[in-house]
C-alpha cells in the first residue's frame, strides 16, 4: 500500500510538474515570438513614419546626386535604432526591386520578393506581419526628385529563435530540477502519509490478534491525526464491548460448565454444536471427536420407547422422556429446539439437558423396597401367631404339651416382631439423628474382651474356635461404648451363624495409624455372592431368604452396624468369597467427633 501511494504521489507530482512548465514554456514560447515580431514592425512602423526624422533624413538624402551612398551612410547611423546586427539587414533598392546597396550584398543580390516588398515596389505600405513567417521584414518607398528606392529591412530572426532555444534550454532544466524536487517532495510527503496510515495498519493487525494495549500515536492535529485518535476511540469502545460480552459469556461459561445436569446443543445437520463437561464425563470414552446427534441417539436407544431412538434427525418437537437407563444411571432427558447463528444465518438445532436421577430413582427404589420388606417381615410371624392361636381355639382338648409348643411359637415370633420393630425403631433415630449418644474414652481391649466373652457361649454350642487377638500399644477410644460392642456383638453373631460348626471366628484388632484403629472380624463359614456383596448394607438385604429365616436374622443388622460406625466417622467394609469365608473391617477414629447427647 505504502509503495503504491508513494509512486501515485511521484506520478501526480511529476505530471504536475510535468504539465505547468510545458504549459508555461509554450505560452513563454509564443509570447516571445509574438513580442519579438510586434516590437520590430511598431519600431519599424515607428522609425519610418512619415513624420519621423529618419523618413525626412531619408527624403533629403534623396534630393542628392550621391543619393545612393548618402542614403547608406544615413541608414548606417541609424544602424543602432534599426537593430542592425549578424541576423537583420537593410537593402536599398532601385523601383525595380534590383538591390542597390545594403549591409549584405550577398543576401541583397538574391533577395526573395516577399508580399511586403512587393507591396512596397507598387507604391503600398510593405509592413504586414506574415502569419507563420519564418522572417519578419518591413518594406518602404522613398521617392523624390522622380527617384525612387525602397528601403527593405529583413531579420531572418535567427536571432530569436537562438533566445527561444535558451528559454527551451532554461525551461528544460526547470523541468528536471523540478522533477527530482518533485520526486524527493513526493517521498517526504509520503512517508508523511503513510507512516500514520501503517501506524493503524500496525495497530489494526494488532488488534485482529486480540491486542488492545497499544495506542497509536498521534503526531498532527490533521486529517490522519484524526483518524488516529478516532481509531485510538473505537478501539477503547470495542474493547469495553469486548470485555463486556466477554465477562457475560465467562458468566454463562462457567455456569454451563459447572452445571450438574449434562447439556449437549446439536446444530440442524446433528453436529454437536456445544457439549457441558458433566456431559463429556457421563458419555466417557464414548464421546469423540465425530459424535452427533446419532451417536447420542444409539447411546441412550434403550427397551424404553426413547424419542431418539428411530430419528436420524434432530427432534423438531419439544419433548421430555424419562427413566431412560444408560450405563447404570437413570437419566431424565429433556429436549428442546433452539435457534443458533452460524455464517451469518440463523438455524433450528435441538438441545438436550440431561438430568442424572440415579439417586432419586435408587432411593424411591429402595423406599420402595422397604415398605415392602417390613409388611412382609411382619406378617410371617403374624401369620404364624395366628396360626398358632386358631388351632388351639379349634382343638379345645388338645395336650397340655401340644399347647405349650404352640405358646412358645407365638412367643418365638412375638419376640421375633419385637426385635425387627426395636431393630427398625433405632435405625428411625439414626436416621432422623434422634439417638442418644454416650461418648466415654474406655480400653477397646478390654471391650473386644468383652463381646468375645458374650458370644462364646453361641459359638462353643456351634463347636466353632473363638480368638481374639489385641496388637499392642492398644489405645483407648473415645466411642460410645455400648452401641460399638452393640456393632460388633451384630457381626460377630453373623459369623458364628452363618459359619458351618465347628469353623474359626477370629477377632484382631491394631492401631492402623496415630488417628485410627482397626478392628477385623474373620470368619471361614458360607461367604457372600460377589453381586450381594455390595447391598449387603441395604436394609432387609439378605443374601438368601430362606438362609436367613432358619437363623432368625432380620437382615437389619449390618445396616444398622453400618449406621453407627459412619455416625462415629468410621467405616466398614465387607470381604467375601463363597463357601471360602467373611472379613469385615471397622475402621473408628482414636476420638470421634461425635458428641455425648447429654453435652
Ligand atoms: P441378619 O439379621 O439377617 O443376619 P444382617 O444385616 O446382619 O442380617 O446380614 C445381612 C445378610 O448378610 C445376612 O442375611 C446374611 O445372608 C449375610 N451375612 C452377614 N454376615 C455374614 C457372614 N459372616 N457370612 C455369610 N453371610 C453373612
């Protein structure tokens, strides 16, 4: 750009310069030779006036016998008013046209009758300017005493025509000293030009590249430095703007970011046009690079009649599907239409928020599940207290032994509907955070003691072999006491049931760190399925009904394990193989956190 401006200045300079002093040598040109011919014919005119003292002279002269050498000599002295020089001569002449004398014999011998000299040879007035003449010449008669001659004047105007040449020549030079003017002028202004207009070429590159921190600087108060500082303007306003629409879309970025619920906008062709990152995480390794609409269609094609699943399209209609079960979450999905801009046009694309609902779905699940546990739970020994009594109301004479063994049923299950409403009574406190807390610093080896002591009159009736075993530095816990033993008297009971007779149940409890001690409970009985393992901690989960009811459990007894532990901030884990044996792990701080209830 800058070169092209620079060589259009040197072009306009040049041809301005070019154009002037062409215009001005030939006006120069022909007003010399207008002037150079006017001043000789009004000289001439002048000078041989009728009036005029040469012309008298002349007439004198005439009246002379030598009238032909007096009349040189006359026009010699007037030789210097005449402008007599190398390219101007006077001729006498007789009335023939026959040269008498002159200041050129040569030139007079051989002297070309001209329409002034001829006019002059016939009594007229020779003093026309000849138009496009190459010589000027002025022609009279002087006649007297019966004689006659014409005094001819001719200038060929070599003379001027060597003054126009050094006009043309001084012209010339104008020219050229003019045009390297004109070139070294159209550089500095130029530059003058361009540098500002490259100062915002510079900047408004600059600014392409996102850079808003250089001003131009303003060297003139004219047009460019108007531009200039006008330039220097939008772009403070363009960035204001900039930073405005860009703190909003940080906004909105972060929102969309931080958003639980996955979100995936697909364009009109089912590109995606933005994705969430909860979306990335819940699509996983299945998000890649070409994944649209169909992908994300077959992803979630389940058994439910998905609205995705028979469309290659976007879904034009908004809709909401839910329960769509996709890699082992729930996931309510909402769709809707929306309208995006791409080149410059406006599109219909689709969205779709995707609402994870895998805990409420689990959690409905398992409220589900439990009402239906507990109605059953309850009404097996019900049923079984019924039975008992309405067969003793039937069989009036029935044995006094009889009648005993169907009391102590109905007292078994009496007790047993006790024990699950007790069980369920204080999980409802755990869970509502109404149980009463004891919190003592006591001896754990002394408690681990203890609890063994209480259940080895169980597990000697099963034949099994009891240890315990305390790593020493034990320290003392603060815990509450009773409901820990409560705990591990719950597991501890589960391995002596479902142990066959005569396994091993062993006890170990360590130090695992400055904070915490580790309790392990192992026995070599049943096990637990791999898949149970899992839900052993639901509530009523057990493995095997029918297992359970032979032990009297109420499948209540780890959850509720599980409750207390975590509520003292510790944790239990299960380790199982079938047929092979249990391990459970309690885990419990040094010093809860948990606070006596009296405090
Ligand atoms: P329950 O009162 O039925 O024993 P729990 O909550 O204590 O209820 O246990 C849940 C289920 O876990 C039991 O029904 C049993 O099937 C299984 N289970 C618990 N402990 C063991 C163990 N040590 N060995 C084998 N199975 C066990």
């Amino acid at each position: 750009m800058k070169k092209s401006l620079y060589f259009k200045i040197i072009l306009i300079l040049v041809l301005f310069v070019v154009t002037v002093i062409v215009f001005s040598g030939v006006i120069l040109l022909n007003n010399v030779t207008s002037y150079y011919m006017l001043d000789f014919y009004n000289r001439m005119e002048e000078l041989f006036d009728d009036n005029s003292k040469l012309k008298s002279d002349l007439s004198r002269a005439m009246e002379n016998e030598s009238y032909k050498s007096d009349l040189k000599h006359l026009l010699d002295s007037y030789s210097g008013v005449l402008g007599i020089d190398d390219y101007r001569n006077f001729y006498i002449l007789d009335n023939t046209g026959r040269y008498i004398d002159g200041t050129d014999d040569e030139l007079g011998q051989s002297l070309e009758k001209t329409p002034n000299l001829i006019a002059a040879l016939s009594g007229k007035d020779g003093s026309k300017m000849q138009a496009g003449s190459e010589f000027a010449d002025y022609a009279t008669r002087i006649t007297a005493n019966e004689r006659s001659v014409v005094i001819y004047i001719k200038d060929s105007m070599d003379e001027m025509q060597r003054f126009i040449w050094i006009i043309f020549s001084i012209v010339l030079q104008t020219m050229v000293l003019s045009l390297i003017f004109a070139i070294i002028l159209s550089f500095f202004l130029s530059k003058a030009i361009t540098s500002p207009i490259r100062n915002i070429t510079e900047s408004a590159k600059q600014l392409r590249e996102g850079d808003f921190e250089h001003d131009i600087e303003i060297y003139s108060d004219d047009e460019i430095g108007m531009l200039s500082a006008t330039f220097n303007e939008m772009k403070a306003a363009l960035k204001s703007t900039l930073d405005v629409a860009s703190d909003e879309r940080a906004k909105l970025e972060t929102v969309f970011t931080y958003l639980r619920d996955a979100v995936i906008a697909f364009t009109e062709d089912g590109r995606v046009l933005h994705i969430n990152k909860s979306a990335i995480e819940l699509f996983g390794d299945a998000y890649t690079p070409s994944f649209n609409v169909n992908s994300f269609i077959s992803l979630l094609n389940t058994e439910t009649d998905s609205p995705a699943s028979d469309k290659s399209k976007p879904q034009i209609d908004p809709l909401i599907e839910s329960d769509i079960m996709y890699n082992g979450r729930v996931l309510d999905i909402n769709f809707g239409n929306i309208k995006y801009n791409e080149n410059n046009k406006t599109h219909d694309g689709l969205i779709a928020v995707i609402h994870d609902i895998t805990g409420r779905y689990e959690l409905e699940r398992s409220r589900r599940e439990f009402v239906a546990n507990v109605s059953h739970e309850m009404r097996t020994p019900l049923t079984s207290i019924r039975g008992a009594c309405e067969t003793m109301l039937q069989d009036e004479n029935m044995p006094e032994d009889f009648r005993r063994v169907f009391l102590n049923m109905a007292l078994t299950e009496c007790d047993r509907m006790t024990n699950i409403v007790s069980d369920l009574l204080t999980l409802s406190r755990l869970d509502n955070k109404k149980t009463r807390w004891k919190i003592s610093t006591y001896n754990i080896a002394d408690s681990l003691k203890h609890v063994t002591d209480v259940i080895r009159v169980d597990a000697q009736k099963h034949k099994h072999k009891l240890t315990l075993s305390v790593v020493p530095p034990m320290p003392e816990i603060s815990a509450d006491r009773e409901r820990i033993e409560q705990v591990l008297i719950n597991i501890l009971s589960n391995s002596v049931k479902y142990t066959p007779d005569g396994g091993q149940v062993s006890v170990q409890a360590s130090k695992r760190d400055e904070n915490t001690i580790e309790i392990v409970i192992a026995d070599n009985g049943i096990g637990i399925p791999k898949e149970d393992v899992k839900r052993i901690f639901e509530r009523f989960y057990r493995v095997e009904k029918s297992r359970t009811s032979e032990t009297g459990g109420t499948g209540l007894g780890l959850a509720i394990a599980k409750e207390i532990v975590n509520a003292h901030a510790g944790d239990i884990v299960i380790d199982s193989e079938l047929e092979k044996g249990t391990k459970v792990t309690i885990s419990l701080p040094i010093k809860t956190p948990l606070k006596s209830s009296d405090d």
